[in-house]
C-alpha cells in the first residue's frame, strides 16, 4: 500500500478540480463510500481524488456530473472555471 505522502505532488489544476468536486459532494450529502459506488470504485480511491492527491479522470467526471445534475464533465469543468455560478 502507498502512503499518501508518498504521491508525486498534483498539479494546482488537479487541486482546483477535486476542491470543486469536494465542495459539490458534500452540497449533496455524499459520504466518499457513495461517491466510489457511484463511479464504480473503492472509497480509497474516490478519497484520493477528493482530496487532490490524485487526478480524476474524464470518465469519473462524467459519471459524477451526470449523478449530480449536470450534463456532463463539460459543465463541472465549467464550475471549476468560475463559468455558470
């Protein structure tokens, strides 16, 4: 098992991106368990990527969008980059 301080270090895009996502999961009420189920994954790894210690793929983007009300990983992105607020 890899500790967290073991990581290469996220880009500020990376950060920017799982603060959001953070941000949007709590709004809902999401625990990091339900936000792994709902991409299909562990809640380890849903952890990581909420806390921007690892990247989030457009994939999981998506499924998290789509789960939360929005269209697609297009409009989170746009969030993230202070459009659509």
């Amino acid at each position: 098992m890899v500790r967290n301080t073991d990581l290469e270090e996220t880009s500020q895009a990376t950060k920017l991106i799982a603060e959001t996502v953070a941000a949007m999961i709590r709004k809902a009420g999401w625990s990091q368990t339900k936000t792994g189920a709902v991409l299909g994954k562990s809640q380890s790894y849903a952890s990581l990527r909420l806390k921007g210690l690892a990247s989030w793929t457009t994939d999981d983007l998506d499924k998290l969008a789509k789960a939360l009300g929005y269209g697609n990983a297009f409009a989170l992105l746009d969030i993230v980059r202070g459009m659509n607020r």
